[in-house]
C-alpha cells in the first residue's frame, strides 16, 4: 500500500520505517524537507538528527506533507499535536479528501510545565477536530496510548498481551486499521472503542500513562483490558 | 478501625458492607437519615430501596453526614462527584480535619447525556478540589477507576491480576490506604501515582472505563498496567 506518515519526529520515524519493512511505499511528510535535513542538532527526544536516521533509512521516501498525501492511500498524523491542524491543512483537504487518516497524535499542552495538559479534552479531541476539519476524511484515532516503540512492537512489553483501541466514524476504515495494527504490527488485541468522539477517551488516558511513566520511571508502558 | 463512608448510593453500600465484614466500625453517612430509609423506590441504578439494603446490613451504622464525619479516624467520600464538596461541607471541616479522606468519586456531568463529561479535567480534578477546600485533610484519591463491586473484590476479574491506584500529597495517608486495599480489600498491585495533582490523570481515565464499558457490554472492567 502506498502509505504517507506526516511529522519527522521519533514517532514518525519509528512508524514509517515499520510501514516501509512491512513492504509499503512509504513517504515521509514534513514541512520543509531541505531544512530537516540541514539540521544537525538532536532532536527534542536528544535523537539523532534526521538526517542520520534518513541515511539508515533510504527506503522512507521524504517529500513536503502534501507530496506525501498526494502520494498515498492511507494517511498516518504523527506530527506533535499542536501543529496536527496546521500540517494537515498543508496537507490540503483535496490530496486527503476519501482516504482513511491514522491519528496518532495527543493534543498535548507544554506551556504549563511537566506532566503536559490538554489543549482540548473532556468534551472535544484532537480526533474529533480533524473529522470536523476533514469531513471526507475517514479518520481513525489508534495509538496514541502509548510510546513510538511498543506501537510497532508490542510483544517488547509483557509479551505482547495487552491492548491498542480505534475511535472512528468510518467502520471499514477502522477494519483496514486493525488488519494493519494486527497483520502488520503484531498486535493480537484490539478494541474498537466506537465513534470519532471515543477518541476523548484515548487522548485523556494519556494524563494517565504520562503519570504511570513517571510513578514506573519508564516509557515502556501500556495497559491490558482486564474483564 | 472507625470508619465513615459518606453516600448511600451502590459505592457507599459496597464499601461501608465490607469494611464492616473485616471488623471495622462503620458508619455510613447521609444527608437526612430518615428521608433515606423512608424512599420505596428502587435507586438510580435499579438497586433495592436502601432500607432493604440496611435491614441486610444492620452492622453497618447510619447518621448524618456530620456524625459519621465525627465517628470515624477514617472518612470515605463514596458520594456522587456533583455533591461532594457539598457533602464534605455537611461533614464539617472540625470533624474532618486531621483524618484521612479516600475520595473514591468522580467529577461525571450527566447533563450532556452519556456517556458523562466532566465537571472538572485536565487542569484540576475532584480530588484537588476537596483538598483545597480542606487543607487539613489529608485526601487519597483512589478506588474511582472501577465499578463498585470490584473495589471490595479485585479477585472478580482476571484472577485478581491488575491494578489500583493512589493519589495524594501525604505519604502516610497512602501508605495507610495501601494498607487497606490489600491486607483488606485483598488487591495485589498498587500503584502510586504522585501527589493530589495526579488524581486528575485517575479521574481523567474514568472517560475511557466508560468506553470500555459501552464496548465490551460489562461495567467489570479494570485495567493490567504492563510493562
């Protein structure tokens, strides 16, 4: 499948060399790819430069985000969620419109210190604003209850039992999610959650696993649905 | 010990039933004792009148808020989140103050139908509130993240193999509340979560158990952290 992952940090990163070693034509969207791969600083994560990544990636296509979204079937958000809007308007609504949008993002606040607030909750969700933003897009909220590395492989934490959700509108576009979440990443347990509007309730569980990351002194957490 | 749980709802009954089973001397506080034993219709949850309940439970003492508040070294607030502070005022700071508070509600505004939202996320919680509002109790937030039957019996899902946690800013109030959840209540993992600020983030998960519930059909849900 050709597939676009907007946003260069750890998590876009992490996804799109995943999609790519599963076989998929994948393309790397950002903002400015000249000035990504000019930088040499780390990154906010004290990773590498992107550029050092890149070279051990060569299969990851890079391109603007919407050379990207031109490019691809199924679109992945793994830009910071204060810029998701923003990079998604980039994006254009035309090289998006009809085509499922994996929303991994959390609308997390920083301006207030550490752990991160919210700059929507309760009773809106970054997920939901991008529906709203986005109507012909088929948007799925999934993964965004946990760290770049277990999305890929959850079998790296209590051997790979516990749980990943999909929020979404779209149902054939949360079946394409989750046959890509379980043929792809290795997950084996996946609760559709219902609607776009359940993505609420992902985005807000991360104030939980911000605080079980700092009680744990590790980022290797997610949770098992225990019934 | 001398106990109060505050609220004759299906919380405060299940955990003013089995502090009173492990020898505790419980008293269950309501606003008007004879208002509540005079109802006949069923409670919000279809639940038996709660004279019924009491004839059941006569081990189980019954006062007002403020006499059970002054019975008791440990208070638990078991109301209903819109009518905590409130209820807590009825208590009386006198009879509070110095005790420790396990604040197991949650802040649900049903007024925009269900699944609830919150009166109260994201940059304060119920918790905070009431410790705010009582500065010389010494709140632990804890037990709000499951339904009630799970609170008193862990052992009723998944063999007892998952989580509770505690919240609050003194570490002898949480050290004596871990004590009762699992030499009493018998939970096996607890986890400590940081000061009161971190109630928010329990609080904040309520909105996905309530997912979990609608999507899995069954309020007997908790959660496994895994790392």
């Amino acid at each position: 499948m050709k597939i676009a992952v907007l946003g260069s940090g750890v998590v876009g990163q992490t996804l799109a060399a995943k999609l790519a070693a599963l076989g998929h034509d994948t393309m790397l969207g950002t903002r400015d790819v000249t000035a990504l791969l000019a930088r040499t600083e780390p990154g906010p994560m004290q990773q590498e430069p992107f550029s050092a990544w890149h070279q051990r990636h060569p299969e990851v296509a890079l391109g603007s985000f919407a050379e990207a979204a031109a490019h691809a079937d199924l679109v992945v958000n793994a830009t910071s969620g204060a810029g998701s809007l923003d990079a998604l308007r980039q994006a254009g609504e035309a090289n998006l419109d009809g085509k499922v949008l994996v929303d991994v993002a959390n609308p997390l606040d920083f301006s207030r210190g550490m752990p991160p607030t919210f700059s929507v909750a309760n009773t809106d969700s970054l997920g939901e604003q991008i529906q709203r933003a986005f109507p012909g897009v088929r948007v799925v909220k999934s993964l965004n209850t946990m760290t770049a590395a277990l999305m890929v492989d959850p079998g790296q934490v209590g051997g790979g039992d516990h749980h990943v959700f999909v929020s979404g509108d779209d149902p054939d576009a949360k079946a394409q999610v989750m046959r890509l979440l379980t043929d792809g990443f290795g997950w084996r347990q996946v609760i559709d959650l219902g609607d776009i509007t359940s993505a609420r309730a992902a985005e807000m569980y991360v104030a939980l696993w911000l605080r079980l990351f700092g009680a744990l002194g590790t980022p290797m957490v997610n949770l098992k649905v225990v019934t």
